[in-house]
C-alpha cells in the first residue's frame, strides 16, 4: 500500500492524470465515447467497493441507487426543464433519500439477507419504473432535452473530472479513519463494537456516500447520453457488472475499482467480434481473477511489492 | 368459480415453486452455500430437455430425462469448478468464503445464462406437455399436465422427506445441517456428504426446470429471474428449513396468482417482493427459521 500513498505515489498519480486528460489528443473518438462510459462506470464500482471492500456488506442492489439518480435527474429535466445541475443535485437527493430508507432498516441484516434486500430494491424499482410508464418511459426509456455537451472531448473531460475527484474523495475517505473503521466493523463487527465504535452509524455513513456518488453518476450518465432507461441504469446486468468490475480490479483498494471497470468496458469493446459470446469469456476471466487471485489486478500487484 | 380457479393455479405454480426452492435451501442447510447459479441449473435442465424432446423426436418423457441428467451434470460442474475451490482456498480467509462464493456462483450462472443464449437464442420455449388433455375439475377447465406436476412435486417431496428422515445417509445430512464438526469427529467424511447434497440438490433443480419448461415455458432471459425467485422463497421460509421453504412458496404463489387474476398479471410479483421485505425486515430468520 506504501505504493499509493507515499510520494513516488503522488508522481505516478499525477502522470496518469495527465495521460488520462490528454486522451482527446491522441485517442479516437470512437475510444473517446467508450472510455467516458467506462469512467462513470468506474465511479459506480468504487463506490459500491466502499461498502462492499470496506464495510463488508455484499450490496447487489448498486443499480438502486444509480437508477434513483439518474431517474431522479431525468425526470426533473424533461418535466420541469430544470438547468443540468438542479437536476443533478436532485437527483443526488434522491438517491440519498432512497439510500437511507434502504440502509437504515437494511443495516439490522447481515451477509445474504442484505443482499437479498438490497436485489429486492432493485427489482422494486425496475417495477415502479415500468408501472408508472407515463413518466419514466417504462421499458422503453426516456429521453432527456438537455446534455452536457455535443462535443465528445468535452464529455471526455467531464466524466474523466468526475471519476478523479471520485477516486480522490474516495480514497481518502478509505485512508481516513473513518475507512479503517469500517474495516474494521467488515472483518469483525462484534470485536469493532466492543471497541467502542459506532458500527451501524459508519456503515451508514459508507452507504451514503456510495448513494451520493452513484446517484450523481447515475445523473451524469443520463445527461451525456440524452436518455435514461432500465438497460442502461437499473437492470441487474448492470449491477453485476459494476460487481465484477471492482473484484477483478480489486477489492479493499478503491481505485483498483474503477481500473477493474475501464479494463472491464474496453475488454467488452475488444471482444466485441465474438458477439454474445464476449459476455462469457468476461465473466469467466472475472472467475479465474476470483478463484485464483481473489486480490484483484491492484491488489495482486501491490500485494506481489510487498513480498 | 374464479376462486376455485385461483386455487387451482395457484396450487400448481406453488408446487413447482416449493420443489424448485428445497434443494436450494438444502444446500444451504447442510453447507453454508448460497447457489446463486439456480437459475442456470434450471434453464440448463429446461432448455436441453426442451431441444432433446423435439429435435430427435424422443417425446417428452425421455427429453424430461435427459433434461434432468444435465441439471445434474451442471449442479456438478457448479460444485466441483466454482464452490469446492473456494470452500478449500488456502489464499482466501475463511471469513469471506461465503462472500466469494455468492459471487462466484452470480458470474458463474452468468456464464451459464450467456451460453444457453447463444445456443438456444432467447426466444422462451415450451415442451410438448407430457400429459395432454383437459380435465373438468368442479367445472374448472384444467390442463391434466398441470394436475400431474403439482402430483409429480408432491411425490418428489414426499420422497425426498422419506430420504432425509428415514435413510442412513439422509440423517447424515440431517447431522451435517446441525452439526457438521461433530459430524465429522464421529468420523463421516464432510466432502461426501456435501456431494450427495449436491447430487440430490442437482435432480430437484433439473426436475424444477423440465417441469417449469413443460408448465409454463422457459427462455434463457429468465435464469435471474429464477434464481432472485429461489432466493427470496428460501429466505422468506427461513434459510436452510424445507419446511419453511415449502410454506414459503405456497404464500408467493398463491399471492402472485391473486394478484395476477384480480388486480393485473403485470403487477405479479409485487406484492410478494413487498413481503419479503417485510418479513425480511421483522423477523429476519424468516417464516420458520432456526436462528
């Protein structure tokens, strides 16, 4: 870990920014709109790996939070024609209100009664979603009138700004002692009671900062790509994804999140000359990383320095 | 005469529900494994047994067969290449086996579902029924296919109860849901016991399908929805208890026949998801849950 957080880190950091900002010089568009997608993808793995890596509650409903943002934000839009960032901050809201109604009588449970709860979210709100088909567009998705912007360097820069301040927030907040305690209450909520700490408060806290995150990159996604649907935002497929997206880059590490998503996405575009089939061959690559690196691409690398 | 329809259905599916769900639950009971790959046993049953029966002209029976055996085939696989490497990792802590197994077996089943897709398309099937006909039940129309699988799910579970309760090998299991380290100090071998759980849990998953295929029909599209089914009825009834499993899908498909008869057949599943939080959230050991 002394890989990240030392200065050596700081210089590796800021040189993958740079390469990172400089992509609309020298990347094709076409690279240009896959990566974008990919970085909001990324902020959705990151912030499901801080409640999953850290606080250690398997959360297969991500795709709640993410649909209530970005449905939250498109609704507001097209209804109302609110500017872009009212929406957004609404759609943030939205998310975060849905996030503690779920969390807060989901957090009394543990490992697959969690889980099942937060999947039930999700197929609750894939319902809601077709049922109140007047406004949300039902399966078929909606449309929203504004974007962020035509031009795809500019919706480069943005999601790439967006996934650094992410990451930035994120990993400090996984640095500080608020992360360790949620560590901590992951490997042994019993033995992080005793010790005094306020287990279920932390865990809270994690799951709204994962619904602020997700809910705002949920929103952004909307708004670059002119419509909000259930395939896009909400379905399940999607919240396996963001999940095989953050254990292949490495669970417990936050970045290694949105590394395992970027890798993810470009992978899929890679394969894509196998048709349905490069769902499979991701899949069982995200299997073997499991069975025979559980740590992940990041954590196997940093984990491989230090022996 | 729409009640006794409603009773009649909802009977049916909740048969078909509860036999899909009680090898789920046991496995669960006897190993501490949540499969989230059922689906994909499922449609894997269900599809093969479905293209058996009618491209070689085998009739249902014999595709039924052969749809079973791959259900186990793959309960199999899912065992021996997904579950028992991460039960046996020396590289994972044991803390966080269970975590990695629930996303093992989701990628897993994943794969399963892709595959079946591009070999069968996602177009959903229906087998020929395997008992054709229409029986006047107190003036009900129904299906004699549909009788005879609510029949078949009864005989099975009736079985299955007689395995568990009245064989050497069934208390076995029996000891190994309550107790498996003092099991295994009176000297009966662990991995041998969670192998004939799985073979037992592999024909029920495979039999669920062949029949879900024959009853309702099945696509490839439906492996998430199944296993989110399986799931929730399992943990409705309490996780691990057969019992509460089969009580627990009896209240599922009674209420999501209810709902599609009088309200509206696109609100099925709600109410029962609503419940399940419900139950989840008040007593979250479930209906008749040990712990």
């Amino acid at each position: 870990m002394a890989l990240l957080t030392g200065s050596r880190g700081l210089w590796i950091a800021a040189l993958v920014i740079a390469i990172g900002a400089s992509g609309p010089w020298w990347l094709s568009v076409y690279i240009l709109g896959v990566l974008t997608s990919a970085y909001y993808f990324g902020v959705f793995a990151m912030s499901w790996d801080l409640l999953f890596g850290f606080a250690g509650e398997v959360n297969f409903g991500p795709t709640f939070l993410i649909g209530l943002g970005a449905y939250g934000a498109a609704i507001l839009n097209s209804t109302m024609g609110f500017a872009i960032p009212i929406c957004l901050v609404f759609g943030v809201v939205v998310a975060l209100v849905g996030g503690v109604l779920l969390a807060l009588p989901a957090l009394r449970l543990h490992g697959p009664y969690f889980g099942l709860v937060t999947l039930v979210a999700v197929l609750l709100l894939q319902n809601a979603i077709v049922i109140f088909a007047h406004i949300t567009g039902g399966e078929i998705g909606m449309t929203v009138p504004d974007v962020l912007s035509i031009s795809a360097n500019v919706n480069y820069w943005y999601a790439f700004g967006f996934m650094v301040v992410s990451a930035i927030i994120l990993f400090g907040l996984s640095r500080s002692a608020i992360g360790l305690i949620l560590q901590a209450s992951g490997q042994d909520a019993i033995e992080a009671a005793a010790l005094g700490f306020n287990v279920t408060k932390h865990k809270l806290a994690a799951f709204c900062v994962s619904a602020v995150f997700s809910g705002l990159a949920g929103g952004m996604l909307v708004f670059y790509l002119g419509a909000a649907s259930v395939d896009t935002v909400v379905d399940l497929s999607i919240a396996v994804q963001i999940i095989i997206a953050a254990v292949l880059g490495g669970r417990r590490t936050i970045l290694g999140a949105a590394l395992g998503a970027i890798f993810l996405l470009l992978a899929d575009e890679a394969l894509r000359p196998l048709g349905q089939l490069n769902t499979f061959v991701v899949s069982a690559v995200a299997l073997a990383v499991i069975l025979f690196f559980p740590d992940g691409m990041l954590g196997y690398l940093l984990h491989g320095r230090e022996q | 005469m729409l009640a006794l329809q409603i009773l009649i259905d909802g009977f049916a599916i909740s048969a078909l529900y509860g036999l899909a769900a009680v090898g789920f639950t046991m496995i669960f009971g006897v190993s501490g494994v949540l499969n989230l790959a059922h689906g994909g046993i499922m449609l894997v049953a269900a599809l093969i047994g479905w293209f058996v029966a009618s491209s070689f002209d085998t009739g249902p029976f014999l595709g039924a067969a052969v749809g079973i055996l791959a259900g186990l085939g793959m309960a199999y696989l899912t065992y021996f290449v997904v579950v028992r490497p991460i039960q046996r990792s020396r590289i994972l802590p044991a803390a966080e086996h269970e975590i990695f197994i629930l996303t093992g077996t989701l990628l897993w089943g994943i794969m399963i579902q892709v595959l079946m897709n591009y070999l069968f398309t996602d177009n959903p099937v229906t087998m020929r029924p395997m008992f054709p006909g229409v029986v006047n039940l107190l003036g009900v129309r129904t299906p004699r296919n549909e009788i005879m699988i609510a029949a078949i799910c009864w005989a099975v579970i009736g079985l299955l109860w007689l395995l568990v309760n009245r064989t050497r090998a069934g208390k076995q299991l029996l000891a190994a849901s309550i107790n498996p380290r003092g099991l295994t100090l009176l000297g009966f071998e662990l991995s041998r016991i969670y192998l004939l759980v799985w073979t037992i849990y592999g024909v029920l998953a495979g039999l669920a399908g062949v029949l879900l295929a024959s009853f309702l029909g099945v696509g490839s599209a439906n492996a998430g929805q199944l296993t989110a089914s399986a799931f929730s009825i399992v943990v409705l009834g309490g996780l691990g208890s057969v019992s509460g499993s089969l009580v627990a899908a009896y209240v599922v498909g009674y209420l999501e026949t209810i709902t599609a008869y009088l309200i509206a057949p696109t609100l099925r599943p709600i109410p029962a998801l609503l419940l399940l939080v419900l139950v989840v959230y008040v007593r979250p050991q479930g209906l008749l849950g040990r712990r």
